[in-house]
C-alpha cells in the first residue's frame, strides 16, 4: 500500500492497470477468441492540485483509462488507488461513497447531457443522488454554479438544446463539480467545440482548479492544449505510457521517438516556422490492439527501429532526471524537436 | 475568366428549414488561379455548400472533392476500385478493364501497399488514413484542375493527418492542381497554402497572402482566432485570450457586420456591413472591417471595451444569482 508520507501528496496512483476486452464468436454459446488490449500495464500518479496530461491517438487507450478510474469498467486486472484506497477492487457502498470525489467531463456535451431534462435537473441530480441538502438547499446551490461556470441563473430552467456547444460544455462542467469533488476527469473536453470557443472553456477549467483546488486527468488528442493546462503529461501509445515527464522538459527534450514525432507533427499556426520546419512522418497506421507487436510496440512505424527493438520489449525506466521517464532502447538518441 | 481558374461572384446559399431560411453563405466573391492552393477559413463546418452548379461534367471530371470524414463517404457496398473507376467510366469513357488498371495506378500513386490487391478490398477493410487515401485517389482519378479538399484531416490523427497533407501537397504540385482546403485548424493553413479567406457567418471579412495573413491580420476576428490559441512555439500564458460569446445564429443573422455582437471594436458605423476593400499599401489583402485595428488608439479602446464588457457579465451573472435567491426565498 502507499506509506504515509507519499499519500498526504498523491492523490491518484495507478499501478500496473490493465483493462482488456474480450472478443468473443458465436450467438449463444460465447466463445472468447480473443482480446482487446485497450490498457495494457500502466502506471502513474498524480498529486494534489494538479494536473496529468494524457495525450495519444485514438485507439491508444487514454479514454478506457479515464473511464477505468471512475469504474465505468471493471478492470481486468492492477490498482487505482485513490486518496489509499483501492478503487479496482471496491464494490457496492464502499465504491459509491468514493465515487463522489471522483467525477468526470466526456467529450461531447451534445451527447452527455440528456435533451429531456432541463439543466438545472441536470445540474442538480448529483446532489440529489447523494442527499448533500435539502431540496432548496440544493437549488440554491445549482444557481451559485451556474454563475460559477459563467451562465446566467435565469437559465436554470431552460433545456439543453437552447444552448449552443460551450455553454452546454459548462453545464457538463456544473454537473461535475456539483458535489465537490476532489478528482476530475476531463475526457476531451474542447474537441467537439468551436476552435473560438475552446480559449473559454479552458480558462475556465483552470480557473475553476485554483478556485476549487481540484485535481485533474486531463484526456486529449491535442499536444498544443495539454501544454496548455497539464503540470505533467503522459504518453499513451497502444495501451501503454511511453513517455511521462513534466511538460516543459517533455516537448524540450523527449525520450521517445513516438513523442518526437508527435511534436514534429503538429501543425503551428506561423507560416513562416511551418514553411522550414522539418517533419518526421511516420508511417502507417496504429496497429490493432488485438495483435499487439512483439517487442517494443512501436517498432512498426519507428524511423529509429533495430533488430534489439522486434525481441526485447523496452523497460520504462527513469532517463536522465529523475522524473522523466520513457520506454525506448535507444531514447538518448532522441532528438529536441524545435530547434 | 482568363487568369483565374475559377471565379466565384456573390455567391448565395440559403437553406430552408421550418424555422426561416439558414444563410449559410451570403455573397462571397473570390477567385483560385490554376496552381494555386487556397485556404478558406470557416469555423461552423457544415455550413460551406460548395460553389458548383448542377453541371455533372465538372464535378469529379475538371473538380474533384476530398470530404471530411472518408468513413461515411465511401460507398460500403462497392470494392474501392469500382468506386475510383465509376469516375473514370463516366468522364473518360474507359472501358472496365482500363479503369480498373488506371484505379491501381492510382492507389499506388497515394501510397496504398500492394495496390493490385488492394483494389478488390471494401472501405471498412482499411483503415481511416488509408480511406482518406482512397478518397484522394478517388479525387484525382480524371486529373482534376482543382481539388477541394473539406476538411480532409479533422477525423484524422495528427500523425495520420501529417501524412495525409504531405499526399495532397505532393499530389498537387505533380499533377499541377489548384487546391481549396477548407478548414478551421489555423496550423494546417499555415503550412499548407499560398492565400486565405476568412469567413464568419457566411460572409467573407478578410483574405490575404498566407504570410500577411499570420504576420499581419486586419480584421478582429482574424485576429482573436490568432491569439485564442494556444501554440507548441511560444511561451506558456497562464490563461488564454478569448472571443468571447458564440457565432451568431444564421437564421436572423445581425443586421450589419456579423461579427459586431462579439467584436470589442465596434462602434456605431458597425450597424451598416462594411465593404471587402483593400488595406492600404497591399491590393492583395483585403478587409471587411471599418476599423483599423493596427492603431493603438482604436486597441486601447478596444481593451478598454473587453474589460468592461467582462465586468458587465460578471455584474449581470451575480445580479441575476442573487435575483434567483430571493425568489427562492420568498417561496
């Protein structure tokens, strides 16, 4: 378990977590064929007040990560442990009390939010769920929140159709913070927006950090955003972590060559640096996370691969500072991506 | 029409829908050279119907499109070599045979492995990239002189999608296509175009050389979506600038400019949409903005505004928190 001194400050610790799905044929009698490594063995922490980046791309796994840790899933197998309990294996009264402090934003808000009820129902069904308060109470408080998110109370009644997809994304926001949590999970939470539209919502989500000292996972495809909000990032590719480190140092000086090239890839708005920048363009496509490759995972579409990387999966290990740590044979080879 | 490969001129498309008519594009003119690659900025995607009439024989012969998501365009029941063929047996006539060489040809040419096989495999036997790549393929299959591209990468992952632009970049300057890309990623337009235009609600406020765009942007929205987001190559800020509010609804759009609602610019003269004219000391950029957002009088009123306007919300938002608190009280 984790000794006292490393608890006061860690809020989230996930060991070795693995989430697999099983693939099964048949009608009736269900024969599991095979599996979806979705997490495949990932380890990581995050402390008090701050905030983890998750970055990869689809189908890497960040998602089923952040659904895993609010117990969407169960996992297959590993510990989340959350404030020294062990959210992987808790059940019934125990998991539902613990899941209070643990809330989550998903991507879409056109989607997550039911266009049945009105947003203060919505706002305040969390609450209700939980008995924080009495009825008025509770009302009194989906007004303060709704001034928090920046929405005017009159609102409260109104339905979520009436509001376009920012606003909706704050009343997400609302509805994860009515019962004071401590841990939030972002999944995506500007993707589906308006690019004029994101700024608002990003600020917001830090603003509300400060205000609430909250704790955040934060989930996105988007490297030019994590840089953006996260204090640490992490690397997903295929089902693992291949790279975790703190933001400054990750896009100065990536470990691995995954990240290298996902920095190299990402388009900058200045015609100027675009039109002389030199791009790693990887080949191919993620592979399935059914047949996963031996070896290091990535060595399929890596410019830097050798023989060592096809048989000996890499250790993710410590490199250089202490708190940067990448899975890559050759990572000292890794070069800075801006020059 | 000479110099320019295709003209458009004060183009209209309104859409009915029950509630009223969706002015979805409101008089855009602008103009593509043959060669060249042009960018139209537009946030609200679903909104650019495309400037082509009902004349069959251009679209897919001399204008080929490449669309957003390549999973729901593609044809499901179709081998993707009969679908990059159906082009070729209409505009050019070929026989089964020679499309089918010529679609292999093609699929080779975007990059798809083992082409000859691959030509007899459906669309969900491939992965998104690779779809896009068919799609392009599909594009390009009678040698178009332009190639509109609607947001070709947005489904896409950014590895994918750098490989995907490298394609259509590559593609272009062999085959010498114009390009239209249509888009709302900023870093995209930067490194993939010769000039861009701006829309906000269906009207065209800004266009320019790509370089003067970036270096130098006239119009404030332009200019708000420059600084709203966040870039891998500069410093950190701790918060973001934003425009604040949301695009108008097209169905009664402002009267006026239709940025004026969320323009911290603005002033009376707004009321009435200022012409596309050009800045002055360049023809090649032009603005459709009364304003000179370059001189620091007009930025320092405009800071001034944005402030006040933040506070403003601010106030309305407690006024109407503590509004609500009574009401609850009194029950």
């Amino acid at each position: 378990m984790v000794d006292t001194l490393v608890a006061s400050k860690t809020l989230v610790d996930v060991r070795d977590l693995k989430m697999y799905f099983p693939l099964t044929r048949g009608i009736v009698l269900q024969r599991v064929v095979g599996y979806v490594r979705a997490v495949d063995g990932v380890s990581f922490s995050i402390e008090r007040g701050q905030t983890l980046g998750l970055v990869g791309e689809s189908g890497s796994g960040k998602t089923t990560i952040g659904r895993t840790i609010v117990r969407l899933y169960k996992p297959t197998s590993g510990n989340i442990f959350f404030d020294g309990k062990d959210l992987a294996t808790l059940h019934g009264e125990e998991l539902r009390e613990l899941r209070q402090r643990v809330q989550i934003v998903f991507q879409d808000p056109f989607a997550s939010l039911n266009p049945r009820y009105t947003i203060g129902s919505l706002i305040s069904e969390p609450m209700h769920i939980y008995k924080v308060a009495s009825n008025a109470e509770i009302r009194e408080r989906t007004v303060e929140l709704l001034s928090v998110v920046g929405l005017r109370p009159e609102y409260i009644d109104r339905y979520p159709h009436e509001f376009s997809g920012g606003q909706r994304q704050r009343i997400a926001v609302a509805r994860a913070l009515s019962i004071n949590p401590e841990f939030v999970i972002a999944d995506e939470p500007v993707s589906a927006l308006d690019v004029s539209i994101r700024a608002q919502v990003l600020n917001l989500l830090q603003r509300l950090q400060q205000q609430f000292n909250l704790t955040y996972l934060f989930v996105s495809h988007d490297l030019s955003v994590v840089r953006h909000v996260a204090d640490r990032i992490a690397v997903m590719y295929l089902g693992k972590i291949v790279e975790l480190s703190d933001r400054d140092e990750l896009y100065a000086a990536p470990k691995h060559p995954y990240t290298r090239a996902l920095l190299s890839a990402i388009p900058i708005p200045d015609p100027k640096i675009e039109k002389r920048r030199q791009r790693i363009i990887l080949s191919g496509d993620l592979p399935s996370p059914i047949h996963i490759p031996s070896g290091c995972r990535f060595h399929t579409r890596c410019p830097m691969a050798q023989d060592i990387c096809r048989e000996v999966e890499p250790a993710f290990e410590a490199k250089e500072g202490r708190e940067h740590y990448a899975a890559c044979h050759f990572s000292e080879r890794v070069t800075s991506p801006i020059e | 029409m000479g110099e320019y490969l295709l003209e458009v001129q004060d183009l209209k498309t309104y859409f009915k829908v029950k509630a009223g008519r969706v002015r979805a594009v409101d008089g855009v003119s602008f103009a593509i050279r043959p060669g060249e690659r042009l960018a139209v900025l537009f946030e609200d995607q679903d909104l650019l119907d495309l400037p082509e009439s009902a004349m069959r024989k251009i679209r897919g012969g001399k204008i080929g499109m490449i669309f957003q998501d390549p999973m729901t365009c593609l044809n499901p029941t179709m081998t993707v070599g009969k679908q990059i063929g159906e082009a070729l047996r209409i505009h050019l006539k070929l026989s089964k045979d020679e499309a089918q060489k010529r679609a292999i040809a093609l699929l080779e040419q975007v990059g798809i492995p083992a082409a000859a096989e691959r030509v007899n495999s459906f669309p969900h036997q491939f992965s998104g990239g690779m779809r896009q790549r068919v799609m392009i393929a599909i594009a390009l299959a009678c040698n178009p002189k332009l190639l509109i591209a609607d947001e070709p990468t947005t489904a896409l992952d950014v590895t994918v999608q750098a490989q995907i632009l490298e394609l259509i970049n590559g593609v272009a300057s062999d085959f010498g296509t114009a390009v239209m890309l249509i888009t709302h990623d900023l870093g995209v337009v930067a490194g993939m175009t010769d000039r861009v235009v701006v829309m906000y609600a269906g009207k065209v406020i800004e266009t320019a050389p790509t370089d003067e765009l970036f270096e130098n942007p006239r119009h404030p929205y332009t200019l708000g979506l420059l600084a709203s987001v966040p870039r891998l190559d500069e410093e950190r800020h701790s918060q973001l600038k934003t425009i604040e509010g949301a695009p108008p609804d097209l169905l009664q759009p402002p009267p006026g400019c239709p940025f004026m609602p969320r323009c911290a610019f603005a002033r009376a003269i707004c009321r009435t949409m200022p012409p596309l004219d050009p800045v002055a000391g360049n023809s090649a950029h032009l603005k459709a903005c009364w304003v000179d957002v370059t001189d620091p009088k007009e930025q320092a009123y405009a800071d001034k505004r944005r402030q006040a306007r933040l506070d403003a919300m601010q106030a309305a938002i407690a006024k109407s928190a503590e509004a609500a608190l009574q009401t609850l009280e009194e029950k």
